[in-house]
C-alpha cells in the first residue's frame, strides 16, 4: 500500500527524500491524496477531498489552513515549530541593529550621494563626514528588550539579546517547562504586557495570531514605552495594531518599527523596515521545515502518532508486534472510550496497547488490537454518536 501526497508549493528535497517511494506517492498532481505538504498555499478556499488523512505545514504559522474544519472532519494538521527558530532570531538580532545605528537609512543616503547626486572623489567624502551625524545611533548594551512569546524563536532571542548585553523582560502566561529550561536565568519574567511595555526600551513579539493577540500591539502599550522606543514583529502582521505604530512614529514616541509584513502604509513611512517576510527566508531554515513536516506526516500516515499538532493532542505509541492497529477521533465527551473499547468487545478483538487524549473539544485514540479486524468494524465504530473519523492502520 502507498500513501499519496500532495505538495501545493515547493518543498525542500532534503525533506522529500525521506519519503519511502516504496511507500509514498509524492507530486503536485495528486487527485485524492491522503497527505498534503504545504508551506504558504490557501487552503481555505480549497475542496478538502474525502481522501485527506493528514496536513503538513512546513512552517509554524497555520492561518493559511482551516484548522477548526480540520479537526471537524478528523484531519490533523501538523507544523513545525521551533525548525525555522535560529533563522528568525538572527532576524531579529539584525532588525535591532537595523534601528539602534539607522543602518538601512544611512545606507539609502550613501547610495544617493552616489547614484542620484553623482558625487565622487573629494566631494563624496566631505558630504558622507558631514551627513554621518544624522544617522548616529545607539548601542544595546544596558537597553532593555521585552520579548513576548517564549516559545522556541523567543528564548533563543531572549538569551542572544542577553549575551549582547541588554536587560531581557520576557512575557508568556503559557510557558512550557521544556522552554523554562532553555530560558537563560538572566531573563526576568513579567507578570503582565503592560509592565513589560512600561520597561522596555525595544519589544519584539514572538506570538501566533490568534484572537488573543489581536491587536496586541496598540497605541495604548506603544504609550507605556519610554519616548524613542523600537517595535519589531516577526510573528503575524495583526498583532500590531499598525495605524496606531505610525502615528505613535510620527509623534516621536518610537523610533522605529521593523517588521516582515509589508502594507501599502508601512512600506513607504520613513521610520519603518518592512522585510519581503523573510523570517524563515534561509537555506537551512526550509530543510529543517521540510524534514520535521515529512518525518510527522509520515509518521501518521505509517503508524497513526500525532506529533506537533495544532488541532490534536500529542499521542504516540510504540507499535505492538502481530497486533493491528486503529485510530480513532471523536468528540470530547463522557463514555467515549468505554463504547468504543465495548464495540472491540463485541467483534472478539483483545485491546493489547491502548491511549487516549484530548485537547480541546477533540479527543484521540490509538489502540493496538488482537484478533482478525473486519471491515464492518469500522462502520459500527463511526455509527457510535461522537466518533468523527476511524481509521485501520496496518
């Protein structure tokens, strides 16, 4: 049996040949797939085929993809957080560099004494000694970045930012202890954005957009900062609030905003970087995307382990030898696992390995059985009120 994968952009070969062809059918053709790797496609707007298994970013961000309707329909949808990390926080570290020495605008002058003014020689250095002292910056040492988000891009700029010498304020009420662990002891943890905001001379943001972070960035906060502040954003474009960063430009109160989502506004306003979204804009960063969205979509396919899902619970489990095994989705509701392990039951099949978790109003269960597994299981399985999707994993 060969499962096919669709791929709607390009992904990486150093990802895709990890792919079996003995086990995998891999191409942009594919009528009815049971995999899809994407990267920036739309897939809001796309048919989902009844053949869909499984989704497979190769990115952390999912707006592009329908992940309630997703869940909805038994489909996880897999990305890769933490594989672009070390690509987007040299970003980072070169946007704050960006605007603490004004290289990007001191940079532009340079290149129109030359190509628009046509100095040279004598002239060409008397007019750069004499406009470099509008372009005098700052250093980072004894600043103070606020960061918020600490997942795998915001601790690895929280503890570069603090190796460079600044005072580092970190905020994420959601902290994981493996993320805790990583965090260097150096970086003082707020208790709120506003404290964060109020103390920081830079904030970069490191969140998802959800409806949480809406909006996060806004003329109140942008207020709380010290006069001359720096916003920089890698994360999503809606969680500035960019209308109120431009006024808050004009008036004097930041110096700059650099970020990596381009508006009409934002790309021509004199105090703002905007960056082709080139986050994760390198070599490495999309083989190690593409690498961590096979190896999870395989995995699912080939054995049903859920690893990094957006709208399902981790669950993996070791394959049971001379067992077989199904996979089950279903509302999070009471008596869901006593009905489905009563219709094992009653088809004469012995539960040999067996997990189930939820995560939200979704639930997952792996299951390794003995016994012969009949194709009308499956359908008395699905006739159980709850159950979403099931699937016979050989």
């Amino acid at each position: 049996m060969t499962f096919a994968i669709k791929t709607l952009n390009a992904i990486s070969p150093v990802g895709l040949q990890r792919l079996d062809r003995d086990l995998f059918d891999v191409g942009t053709d594919i009528a009815d797939p049971r995999g899809i790797l994407v990267r920036s496609a739309d897939l809001h707007s796309m048919e989902i085929p009844e053949s869909l298994y499984a989704v497979a970013r190769a990115g952390a961000g999912t707006n592009n993809i329908p992940v309630e309707k997703m869940a909805s329909l038994g489909i996880p949808v897999f990305n890769t957080p933490g594989a672009n990390a070390n690509a987007v926080k040299e970003l980072v570290i070169a946007g704050m560099l960006l605007a603490a020495r004004n290289l990007f605008h001191a940079a532009d002058y340079t290149r129109t004494l030359v190509a628009e003014q046509g100095l040279h020689g004598k002239e060409l250095d008397v007019q750069v000694e004499t406009g470099k002292k509008r372009y005098a910056g700052f250093e980072l040492p004894g600043r103070t970045l606020g960061v918020i988000g600490l997942g795998a891009i915001g601790v690895l700029v929280a503890n570069a930012a603090h190796s460079l010498g600044l005072r580092v304020l970190g905020y994420d009420p959601a902290l994981t202890i493996k993320n805790a662990w990583q965090l260097s002891p150096n970086v003082e943890q707020v208790t709120s954005v506003e404290e964060l905001f109020s103390r920081s001379d830079m904030v970069t943001l490191h969140v998802p957009l959800v409806e949480g972070t809406k909006g996060l960035v806004n003329a109140e906060r942008v207020a709380l900062m010290p006069r001359g502040g720096v916003v920089l954003n890698f994360a999503r474009g809606g969680v500035v609030d960019e209308a109120a960063v431009l006024a808050a430009l004009d008036a004097g109160q930041l110096h700059a905003y650099i970020n990596d989502f381009p508006t009409e506004a934002g790309a021509v306003h004199p105090k703002v970087v905007a960056l082709p979204h080139l986050g994760a804009s390198t070599g490495e960063a999309e083989d190690n995307c593409a690498v961590m969205a096979v190896d999870q979509l395989s995995d699912y396919l080939l054995h049903g382990n859920i690893r990094n899902s957006v709208n399902f619970p981790e669950v993996q489990m070791a394959r049971t030898p001379g067992t077989t095994r199904l996979g089950i989705f279903n509302e999070n509701k009471p008596n869901m696992i006593g009905q489905i392990t009563a219709a094992l039951g009653d088809a004469g099949l012995n539960v040999s390995e067996f997990t189930n978790k939820s995560k939200g109003d979704f639930a997952y269960t792996l299951v390794d059985v003995e016994g012969e597994v009949r194709d009308e299981l499956k359908s008395q399985i699905l006739a159980i009120d709850g159950i979403i999707r099931a699937r016979k994993i050989a």
